[in-house]
C-alpha cells in the first residue's frame, strides 16, 4: 500500500503541468499588452483565466477573440498543451498585482502566481495637467464685473462707476454719421445746377 500511494504521488508529480507566462515590462493603463503563454509538461486543451482581483467587474479585461471581457471570465479551450500563445489583456487602473494565473481542464485546475505593475502612463499624464492648465485658466479668465451695453458709445458696470468709452463703431455706423453733411453737399451742387442753367 505504502509503494502505491508513493507511486501515485511520484505520477502526479511528473505528470503536473507548467507553464510560461512572460508579460512586457511596461504596462499602462487602458492600454492592451500581449502576454505569451506556453503550457508543457501537461495533455490535451485548457481554459485559461488571468485573475487579477477576482471580481466579476475586474479591472482586468482579456481579448477572446471577438469583444472585451472581464478577466472575471475563462477564456475557453484556448491553448493546448505544448503550444505557446498570446493572451491579450488591458488592466483599467494603476498599481502592482499579485495575481494567478489559472489554468482549467474539466474539473482538475492549476494555478500560477503572477505580477503585474501597471503605471499611469505618460499619455494619462498629459491629459491630467492639461485638465489642471484648463481649470487654472478658467479660474482667472471668471468675470469681475458684468458690463451692461445701452448705448453704442458707453459702457455701465455693476460697481456704479459709470464713464464712457467707445467699443466699437462700424462702417455703416460712420456712413449714416457723414450722410446729412452729403445729402447738404449733393442738395447745394444740384441747386448750383439749376441756377447755372437758368443763368446760361
């Protein structure tokens, strides 16, 4: 009895699988990234999970070759023993991980510790100093005064202060300004016309 289970142990210890799991060593945040996965030492197909936070609302998302799913899920009978292939992965916050990676065939599972440390990435970064640029200019660019105009020529502020200066004047403005001085103009060469002609 003693050899038996001496054996059995021996048996599923040789017979116990292994993998290789190699991830880039800068990882961003809602970036994918391709893992490579080779599994040896074992038979037939698995299932493969990376589990990250084991949350059904992961902050890990894998590829399965059609959509994004949470990392929640099993990618099923996706590699078999002896192959090597791509798992590709994007993780929605920053941090360090410890995570497993988990292997499934029928009811017999192995696990694998992993690590993964994701940074903010520069992209994130930018865009979050270009929110606080956009915010500190919104602040000081805030009206101190509301400025109501009445009249084209002047300006009365909330504070009381009341004084005039011009804002702006258009063409058609300074046109019907200059228009009674040429319609006297036009009146006194026609009249001038007339006599002229009356005299000659």
């Amino acid at each position: 009895m003693k050899y038996f289970i001496l054996f059995f142990l021996m048996v599923s210890f040789v017979s116990a699988v292994n993998v290789d799991f190699d991830c880039p060593n800068e990882i961003f945040v809602d970036e994918e990234f391709e893992c490579s996965l080779e599994v040896f030492d074992g038979s037939g197909e698995y299932d493969v999970k990376v589990d990250l936070d084991s949350e059904r609302n992961s902050v890990l998302e894998v590829w399965d070759g059609e959509a994004w799913k949470s990392g929640y899920y099993y990618l099923l009978e996706f590699i078999e023993d002896g192959d090597e292939k791509n798992v590709r992965l994007k993780v929605s916050e920053e941090g360090d991980y410890e995570g497993v990676l988990k292997l499934r065939q029928g009811d017999k599972r192995e696990f694998f510790d992993i690590e993964l440390e994701v940074d903010e990435g520069e992209e994130t970064e930018e865009k979050e100093m270009l929110g606080e640029k956009i915010k500190n200019i919104v602040k000081e660019s805030k009206p101190k005064e509301i400025v109501l105009s009445l009249e084209p020529s002047k300006t009365i502020p909330l504070n009381g202060d009341v004084y005039s200066e011009l804002i702006y004047e258009s063409k058609d403005a300074k046109i019907i300004d200059y228009l009674p001085f040429a319609f006297g103009v036009f009146l006194i060469i026609t009249i001038g016309a007339f006599i002229w002609k009356g005299i000659v």
